[in-house]
C-alpha cells in the first residue's frame, strides 16, 4: 500500500481512537467528474473487519477513486453488511452546526472537490463539547491536502488533526482526533471503493475480528460504518450523492477512572455519536 494514494471522487465519511500506544490514520481519494444521477440509495451487505495495520497504512495514504471522467452512474449501488452489526442504542444526538453541501456532478471545467468540506470544519468545538466532558478549546493542526487524479491537489485540507484541550489532560497528553476526507460523489464511485477496501480489510483481519464494532447499514443516518477501536469509517449517503470520511481518536484516556474504561467510553459512547453527527451533516437540511 502506498503511502500517498489518489483521492476519490465523492459527492455530497470517517474514519475512531488511538491510545498512546496506537497509531492514528488518515485518507486519501481520487475524484471524477460525473453526470447526475437520479435519487440513489447506498444499500450494504457483509463487510469484513478493518486489521489495524492496513487502517493505519490507508491511513496514511489514503483513499481510492475515480479516473476524473463523466460516465453514466447507475442510481443505486449495493455495498456489503457488515458482520454481527449492531443497531447502537442511546446514543448522543449532536446539533450539526453545518451540513454537507457537496456538488457530485460538477460541470466540466469545475473541480470536483471545489465543494468538499474542509477536513479542519468536519467537527466543530460546539459539537464535540456535546460527547467530550471538559473539553474547552479545538485547535486545527498539521492540515493538508490530498491528490487528485491528474497530479492536482484537493482545494481544501482533506487530513487535520484537531488538538483537544480537555480539563484534567496534560498538554503532553492531550487527546486529538485526526479527520481524514477520503473523497466524496457519486454513489457509485464512492460505494464501489468502500466495497473494495473492506474486501481487502476482510481478508487480512481474520483473525482480529474482536477488536471491531460494526453498526447496522442505515443505523445511526449513515450508510455504512464501523470502527477497530482506533478508526472510524463512515459511508454517507443522500440522494445522488455519497462521501466517505474516516476519524481517529489518539489519547482519551481520562474519561473515566481507568484507562481501560476510559478507551471503552470512547469506543462505546463518543464514536457512535460522532458517527450520528456525521449522518445527520449529510443529510439534507430540515426545512
């Protein structure tokens, strides 16, 4: 796996939590410029679990895609169920402070990232104050961008860390989540990599399924989703349009008395939620 890859093209995810002693990730994707497509639905089937390690080099890498040409997009793709998912219960409801508004079609001549979101806005501190007790200040950091096919760069930063100022956290130790855009567009395009990948992640990870929780296709307002502990990974979906973004988790280590609880409230309380926010930001607005 290469350590920069292309980004895909996406229109309209991602990415959970690292400890001390574990590596976060991020993403890449390629895009493509495509027609419209009528209302689609990214239905899914069984997907295999994510082996830390192979999270960890896409996450440096990145994300896969498109070649940048138009085609015809069918209106629906079907992507694989994850394995023993689970449909979360009471989980914490996030008021998005913005939403998603991603051109998957662009016309020619316009870039197909020119309307992703900005990975350092993915989460906002107003938002994260809602899952994370104590936390009081957001700081975007090593932000950059990712390729596009074509040798072109993404338009906004497609990989930040967030810095987290958490009361009771040294600064040495303070928590950060790292947001990886791994591309957005059409259903198709974006469905067909997130089937690849989790091929590939099935078939190393065999014998480490017990470190991954996988939600329920369409639980939570999200496509498809799942997370080793460390990374989240996230398909989105709305009406012609998808998007894939992933998201880590380094430190919260102090949520709870121990560390092990601690890494378990992060897993079991904050992932999920953050998972629903992202949902809920692709989703069209309430009128």
């Amino acid at each position: 796996m290469t350590h920069r890859r292309t980004l895909a093209l996406c229109t309209a995810t991602a990415c959970a939590v690292g400890v001390p002693t574990v590596a976060a990730m991020s993403s890449g994707a390629s895009s493509n410029a495509v027609p419209a497509v009528t209302t689609s639905t990214l239905s899914t089937a069984t997907s295999p679990p994510t082996a830390q390690r192979e999270a960890e080099e896409d996450a440096a890498g990145g994300g896969a895609g498109s070649n940048g040409s138009r085609s015809s997009a069918p209106a629906s793709y079907s992507a694989p169920a994850l394995p023993q998912a689970v449909d979360p219960k009471n989980v914490t409801t996030i008021t998005p402070t913005t939403r998603f508004s991603v051109d998957p079609t662009p016309t020619v001549g316009k870039r197909p990232d020119a309307t992703w979101p900005d990975a350092a806005e993915v989460f906002s501190q107003t938002e994260l104050t809602e899952v994370i007790p104590g936390l009081t200040a957001v700081k975007a950091t090593g932000c950059r961008p990712n390729e596009l096919s074509g040798g072109r760069e993404t338009t906004h930063a497609a990989r930040c860390e967030l810095l987290l100022t958490i009361k009771g956290e040294p600064a040495s130790r303070a928590s950060r989540l790292i947001v990886n855009i791994s591309g957005f567009g059409t259903p198709e395009e974006i469905g067909t990599t997130w089937s690849t990948r989790l091929a590939k992640i099935q078939q190393k990870s065999t014998n480490t399924s017990g470190r991954y929780s996988y939600y329920r296709n369409g639980s939570l307002g999200v496509s498809s989703a799942f997370t080793d502990g460390t990374t989240a990974r996230v398909l989105l979906q709305r009406p012609g349009s998808a998007g894939e973004i992933w998201f880590s988790g380094v430190g919260f280590t102090t949520l709870k008395s121990t560390y092990s609880a601690s890494r378990a409230d992060f897993r079991d309380r904050i992932t999920p939620a953050l998972v629903k926010l992202l949902g809920a930001k692709m989703a069209p607005a309430p009128r």
